[in-house]
C-alpha cells in the first residue's frame, strides 16, 4: 500500500538549475538518466494518473515537479506525503527535464524489493514469462493488459528491458508499478522448471501453424505460465522446445503475426477469462 504519512511539502521553484530538482535533471541524456538501473535506478512517473498509481504503490516517493494545474489536480493524494512537491512554470520545467512535458506533472520515486521467484508464484494461477522482450513500450503495454486481464505476475528472462525505465511506466499507465514481477533465475529456459515444480503448465505462445488454436486448448481455469518472445524474432527455438504445449492465434490470409501486447491481451483473456 502508499505510505500513510502527513502533507507534502509545496515549494515554489524558478530556477531549472535548483538542485533541489536534481532526481527530475537531463531525462533525455542517456548517460545521466535518473531511471538508468545501472545509474541512480529512480522510478519516474509522469502525468497525474499515473503519478496517481506511484504515490499509492509500495515505491518510496521522493519528490513531486510539477505546474500548478497539475498539482492541483492531486491535492488529495498529497496530504498522505511528507515529501517535498515542487511547483514551477512549463517552460522552468522544460528547461529542467529536458523536454516540454505535456503531462505537467512528474514523480520520483526510489525503487522497491522485487520479490524472489517463489513469493510471486505463491498463490498465482495465471502468469506471463517473457523472452527478449527488449522494447520499453512493449514491455509497458504488457503489463497494461497483464492488469487489465487479472494475470498474477510477470517473469523476466533473459533480454528482457527494465520495466520501470521512465517509458515503461508511462506506456504501462502505472500498472508496471501495480502487477508483481521479477526476474526468473538461473540458466535458460531450464530455469522453467521452476513454474512447472509450483504446479504451472508452460505454454508457448507462437504463430507455428502445427500448434494449437487457443480458442480449443482449454486454458481457462488451469494454472498456466504463458510464454511470450520478442516482437519479430519470437520466442527462440531453445525456448519453444522447454514448453509443455504451443499455442497460435489463428489468423486471416496474409497476416502472420500481431504485435507481442496485442497478441498477449489475447492469449490473456483465453486464460483467465478476462476476469
């Protein structure tokens, strides 16, 4: 749950140089970024719905940018911080970030503990495993439907991007900050075995004409893992042979593919029913 604590702190700022703003500096220089795992490793959440979601997620909120409007807009969520909230003018923030943001509004945020492998699937009867999943906004979009379609958790294999990289967690509307995930240890794919120790049956998603339809291989209601690959290349064939069963989309003449979220919501709702 969000922190339960007093009021946040409003300050008025007009200088981008502040160095108190310094966890919102440089967001387009890639060697400077604040969200870079590899660098300050800070959570940004931009726009007031999903500033909305961070504050009430388990991240540790540090600080809030934003224009008057905006804040405005969340003075109900701010009497739960003790965390500093910096109001300033478009262009200050701007000159600050790096870029004009049309969402007027940012949060930072420092990351929290994933949880280990065996603590996301206790419980869990529906979860999504991802190979090379590398683009940002995939992954987002992943974890929107994954939300939206009441899967339990997300496990990262190998070539995966980092989820909470600044485009994910506005791609994903704050989801990513909402459904559990974590990476998947261990050699691959034999690290699947872990799933299938906790009872999962793993199910490779492929456009493969010999696998099964979705719609007649009965998933609902069964403890399954489903297995995703990047968008192009698709899940490796490595990947393919560790699965317990392949399933394909049927679609018309012509289309071979549908972009990896799309095809994800699909195979999302055939396994938990959308519900």
């Amino acid at each position: 749950m969000g922190r339960s604590v007093v009021v946040a702190i409003l300050t008025a700022v007009d200088d981008p140089n502040d160095p108190r703003i310094d966890d919102f500096r440089d967001l387009t220089t890639a060697d400077r970024r604040p969200d870079r795992p590899g660098g300050r490793g800070l959570v940004i959440a931009e726009g007031v719905v999903v500033v909305r979601r961070l504050l009430e997620s388990a991240y540790p909120v540090r600080s809030l940018l934003g224009v008057p409007r905006r804040l405005d807009e969340l003075s109900d969520d701010l009497v739960r911080l003790d965390v500093p909230a910096y109001s300033t003018d478009a262009d200050t923030m701007a000159r600050a970030v790096g870029f004009h943001l049309n969402r007027g509004v940012l949060a930072v945020a420092d990351r929290a503990a994933a949880p280990d492998v065996a603590g996301l699937l206790a419980g869990a009867r529906a979860v999504v495993v991802c190979e090379g999943v590398g683009d940002h906004e995939n992954l987002g979009s992943l974890f929107r439907n994954a939300a939206a379609l009441r899967m339990d958790g997300l496990l990262l294999g190998p070539g995966c991007s980092d989820p909470l990289y600044r485009r994910s967690v506005r791609v994903s509307m704050g989801h990513v900050l909402r459904v559990p995930f974590t990476r998947l240890d261990g050699p691959w794919p034999a690290s699947l075995d872990t799933l299938r120790d906790e009872g999962f049956t793993v199910v490779a998603l492929t456009p493969a004409a010999d696998a099964e339809p979705l719609a007649t291989a009965g998933l609902a209601g069964e403890k399954v893992a489903l297995l995703l690959g990047a968008e192009g290349p698709g899940l490796t064939e490595e990947a393919l042979a560790a699965a317990d069963r392949r399933v394909r989309i049927p679609m018309a003449t012509g289309v071979d593919s549908l972009n990896v979220a799309t095809a994800a919501a699909v195979a999302f709702h055939a396994v938990t029913g959308g519900g």
